[in-house]
C-alpha cells in the first residue's frame, strides 16, 4: 500500500493578517490596537493559529497594557482552542511566559486548568509564582481549599513586600479554611514566616489593611533580617 501525505490547501491566516503581524510592531501602541482588532473579531472557526500567535506574543511582549490585551483577546476565543494551548505555556523556559498564561487561565477561568495551574504554586520565579497563586485560588473547587491553602502557607516566609501581600491576599481568599494552617505557621520556628503568618491573619481579620500588611512586612523583615530556621 503506498502512503500519500496530504496538505491542507488554506494557508495560514496567521501569515496574511496584518493585525498578527502588528502585533511585533516596534511601537507599543500600534500593538496595542492589533491586539484590540483581534480579540474583537477574532474571525471563523477555532481560531488556532490566532491564539498560536498571540500565546507566543505574550512570552515576549514588554508593555503591561499590550499583554492585559493580549490576554483579553485570547479570553474572546473558545476555551477548547486556548486552554490547552495555555496550559503547554506553562512548561515554558521563560518566566514571563509563564506567568502571562497563568494570569490568562485565571481570566478564562476553565477548572480543568487547576491540576497544571498547581504544578508552579512553587515557581522559582516570584512573578511567576504569584500569578500561580492568583490563578489557583480562581479555579479551585470549595472541597479543594484546604488543600490548596496547605500549599499555599508552605510558602509563607517568601520573597519581597510585594511577593509576601500577593500570597497573604491569596490564602485570605480561600476564607476559613486557611485559618488553621496559618495559625500554625504562626508558631514556628523561622521568625520570617511567623511574621508572614502574622500578618496574613491581620489581613483576613480586616481585608481593608492590604497596605498596612506590606508595611508591616516590610519592617520585620528589615528588624529580623536574612536567613531562615526552617521549623516546619
């Protein structure tokens, strides 16, 4: 029997739209409104190879608007066309690439994500880790927060001011839940996560104190300085 390979006749509409192309444009405004022109009428069918296009533009695009744009056009899209495109980012070497589609997940707010979101809770990377922590927190079904906030408080103790409050805001979230593994981080060993602890409880006791929370941090952990004894 001899084997015949076909190709598909239509060409790649990635390849003759131009508002895919603007979206490498050297200004960000000019990809700001590609962006914009694609997630409000992303065309027939799937949308593959757009989402393709944009998931890859959200590895590298520099400007904060342009990539919240990127994302809002990818949320226009059928979820069982960008889901799984998404959740193959997160297997990406670049930590931006991570993170965007971690923050993208969240917005789409597809659960079968959960199990792939969860995979980073632990991220190297701060900005990476925070956006896993959002997002989790988004898709995570009610039987799940104890779980989750367990994952969660294994990294209080974590990283700077703003790393520090988007954890305290993400264990806050899960409610009642939290209150026990918190209130046990509060009496270990390492002073770092004590404080931490801390002030994620002052946190959920008055959700208004955001700002106060990345003070407080922000003065124990220059009061108690590096290092961690680990108590856990």
């Amino acid at each position: 029997m001899v084997s015949v390979t076909t190709h598909d006749p239509r060409p790649d509409p990635t390849l003759t739209d131009p508002r895919i192309t603007a979206l490498a444009a050297p200004d960000a405004s000019v990809r700001l409104r590609a962006a914009l022109a694609v997630g409000s009428d992303p065309g027939p069918g799937s949308g593959v190879e757009t989402a393709r296009a944009l998931v890859a533009r959200c590895a590298a695009e520099p400007d904060f608007y342009v990539r919240d744009m990127l994302t809002w056009a990818l949320c226009r899209l059928p979820p069982n066309t960008t889901v799984p495109l998404l959740v193959h980012e997160l297997g990406a070497r670049r930590a931006q690439a991570r993170s965007q589609a971690l923050h993208t997940l969240s917005k789409i707010g597809d659960a079968s994500a959960f199990p792939a979101v969860t995979a980073l809770l632990h991220d190297r990377d701060d900005d990476a880790a925070r956006s896993a922590w959002r997002a989790a927190v988004a898709l995570v079904a009610p039987e799940q927060h104890g779980w989750l906030a367990a994952e969660l408080a294994d990294e209080l103790g974590r990283g700077d001011r703003e790393t520090a409050a988007g954890l305290a805001r993400a264990l806050v979230a899960l409610g009642e839940p939290v209150l026990p593994v918190v209130e046990h981080a509060a009496t270990r060993r390492d002073p770092r996560v004590r404080a931490h602890a801390e002030a994620t409880l002052q946190l959920y006791r008055d959700p208004d104190s955001g700002f106060a929370l990345s003070e407080h941090w922000a003065r124990r952990a220059a009061a108690l300085g590096p290092g961690r004894d680990d108590g856990r």
